[in-house]
C-alpha cells in the first residue's frame, strides 16, 4: 500500500493529506513512463543482441535437428554401404564360383554411377557436404540395383542347376546297400549266351526277380517295350544330354510319357531277353554316346563306399547278358 503523506495547513493549524496534483503529477506520470520505457528497450535490446530473437532460436533448434538427423542419414548410409559390399563379395566370390559363373565386371557395376539428372546439383554445389551426402546415397542405390539385378539372374541360375543336378544319373538303379550286387562289366566282354565278345555298354546288378528298379535322376519314360535282346526295358530321357536304360525287366511300373523323380520305382528286376539269370542291366548315354555309369554314383557314395564298389565290382567282373 502506498504510504500516505500529510502537510501543515497554517491556517487550519491541522496536518492534512498531501495529494500530488498539476506540474507535479503530469511530470512524475512522464517520469515513470520514460523509465519504463527505457527499461524495456533496453531489455529487448539485450535480449536480441545477447539470446537473439524468436525467429533465429527457432531456427537454431531446427538446424540442431537438422544436423542430428543428417548424421544419422549419413551413419545409415555407411552400414547400408557396407552390408551391400559384403553381399557383393559373396555374389562375386562364392555364389558365382559355384555356379560356374564369371563375376560382374567393375564396368557393369559401376556403370551409370555419377549422373545428376535425379538431383539439381546446381543448388547443391554451393552446399557440399549435401552433395557429397546425396552423391554418396545415390550411388548405393546404383549398386543395390545392380546387385538386386544379379541376384535375380543368380537365383534364376540356381534353378537351372538344381533341375540339371535332379535330372543328372546319380544313384545306384537298385538298393545296393552292401555294394555286393555290382558286375564291373563295363566295355569289350564275352557274351555269355551268344559266346562272342562284344562292346557291354552298360554295368549288371544281379538281384532277385521282383526286386524294385529305380528311376536315378528326374525324367520323362520315352519307351517301355519288349525287345529280344533287352527283354522288357525302359528308356528314361532326363533331359540336359542324359538319358538311362533298365533292362532284363520282369514288369513294368510306369509307361511311356509318364514323369517321373529320382529314386521312384520305374520297374522290377527280370530275366527277360538275352540274360542268364535274373539281374538288372542298366546303361547311362550323354549326348548319345555312352558312358560308364560308374562315374554317375557319386551323389550316394562317399569315397570309401566308391572304392569298395570298385573291389567288389572288379571280383564279379562276368556278363549276365
Ligand atoms: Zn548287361
């Protein structure tokens, strides 16, 4: 509250409140305002020259945020970058070795890399930390194209090969687990009914009449028919210059036309044809020409397994046909 001020009236002889009022109240009122008045430019002066204004903090924070995020952008970029050269070592120096394939060139990976039409860089040349940014960011989108490209041509040759892998001969005709069965006959033999030597095109497993024949690689039945020589036999075209034949069959389980898998039982161990006993002839052709199909039982042997085969084979080494 404020405090109240008294004067002596001499004609009353009585102290009496004191009011400020003319001159003196408009010059205290004028005092008070300019002060005020000075105080707060001088405040705002302050202020601005000191803090700066509302505009320039607001923008200074934006421009913190900014930078924060840019280098996130930028330490996203770097890990993206080095994930995709990984994958890029891979592709080169695995997948395509496997494959049988060459590694893309430096020329078709770097191929397009350095063009500015997807960025005004008229603008961003006199910001060169953002150009050096977006050069950066571009030219991993490049390579992640390119390699996107690769891998689908990878994966398309991966395909190719798991059905030339699945269509190649590859296991035993007959479950020949004892590896006992096999007659290493392969190449120029007496011919046991007809008493000439001649070429025996194929290798023989003797088994018991009945005993289930198997597809060895994925195909398609070309013939399946009696012949004189052959007996009941089968012809399996499996495509990629390969194709089988089982014969001496007592019956058959499949007809001409019919698809089938490796290992799927295709027919049963005979003694039709020219043949001894009941046994199985089985013959592999590439390109026409024929081949040992010794060479073509890899995929169920291990090395040992392959020599003892051998062993074995080498002691029965007599023609059934
Ligand atoms: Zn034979």
């Amino acid at each position: 509250m404020a405090r109240t001020k008294y004067i002596y009236n001499p004609e009353t002889c009585r102290y009496e409140t004191y009011y400020v009022r003319g001159k003196t109240l408009r010059k205290r009122v004028l005092i008070f305002i300019s002060t005020a008045l000075g105080l707060a430019i001088a405040t705002c002066s302050f202020y601005v020259k000191k803090v700066g204004s509302f505009d320039e903090m607001r923008l200074t924070q934006k421009n913190i945020l900014l930078k924060t995020e840019w280098h996130l952008l930028e330490d996203q970029i770097a890990k993206s970058n080095q994930h995709l050269q990984e994958l890029i070592e891979k592709d080169d120096h695995n997948y395509r070795i496997i494959l049988d394939s060459h590694p893309l060139t430096p020329e078709i990976r770097e191929a397009g890399i350095g063009g500015s039409e997807k960025f005004d860089t008229k603008i961003l040349k006199h910001y060169p930390y953002l150009l050096s940014g977006y050069t950066r960011a571009e030219k991993l989108k490049h390579q992640l194209d390119v390699e996107v490209q690769s891998f689908e041509e990878l994966s398309k040759m991966m395909e190719e090969r798991v059905e030339m892998w699945a269509s190649r001969p590859a296991i035993q005709p007959i479950s020949n687990k004892q590896l006992d069965n096999l007659h290493l006959t392969y190449g120029s033999r007496f011919h046991p009914i007809l008493k000439i030597y001649r070429e025996h095109k194929g290798l023989d497993f003797t088994a018991e009449k009945g005993t289930p024949v198997y597809a060895t690689g994925d195909g398609e039945i070309a013939m399946a028919y009696f012949s004189d020589s052959y007996g009941n036999v089968i012809y399996l075209n499996h495509s990629y210059g390969y194709e089988t034949r089982y014969a001496h069959l007592s019956a058959f389980a499949v007809k001409p036309g019919d698809k089938v898998k490796r290992g799927q039982v295709i027919g049963y161990v005979g003694n039709s044809g020219t043949s001894v006993s009941a046994h199985l002839h089985y013959e592999v052709l590439y390109k026409g020409q024929h081949a040992n199909p010794i060479n073509f039982f890899q995929r169920d042997l291990n090395n040992k397994e392959y020599e003892k085969l051998i062993e074995i084979g080498s002691q029965q080494d007599r023609p059934l046909d």
